[in-house]
C-alpha cells in the first residue's frame, strides 16, 4: 500500500471520528457537515459517507431546510444530483 492511499483512508477516519463526536440531534450534524466541512459542491453520497448513522431522509430533509434559506442549492435530480453551498453560508469556526 503506497504512503499516500494510507495517509486518505487515515484522513476520511479521521473526519468520520469527528463528526460522530459532533454534540447535538442527526440534523444537527448534517447541518453542521454541510455547512462548514463539506466541499462547495457535494452529493448525499456524499454526505452520507461523512455523516455515519444518519438515513438520508433525514439528509434529504437537512438539505431541503437548507435551500428553503437558501444556504444550498440542487444541480439535477436524483442520484446523478449535485448540491452547491451558496456563498458566504459556513459559519465562523
């Protein structure tokens, strides 16, 4: 196993682990990943993999609370659909 494929399956550990220790509801946590961890652009699978124990119902919903304050947007529809995070959106760490 070459140095580099260890050193990205240690960082996706790395953010699975902290976000599982992320205080707060399944939709809090989704919001949280979406707003300032994820990249601008993003699908559920995304998300999803990110997000351990979480149904993408509650993804799906998170994401539509998040473009109803226009904090997202979709690209396309179904499996194929990508999201955008809208400028100026993630929060200040």
């Amino acid at each position: 196993m070459s140095p580099g494929v260890l050193a990205d399956a240690y960082a996706v550990f790395a953010d699975r682990a902290a976000a599982a220790k992320i205080p707060g509801t399944k939709q809090q946590r989704v919001r949280d990943h979406i707003l300032r961890r994820a990249p601008v652009t993003f699908r559920l699978a995304d998300i999803r993999a990110a997000v351990p124990g979480v149904s993408d119902q509650t993804i799906r919903l998170v994401l539509e609370q998040l473009k109803n304050e226009d904090k997202v947007r979709a690209d396309g529809t179904g499996r194929a659909a990508t999201w955008t995070r809208m400028t100026n959106t993630a929060h200040p760490t």
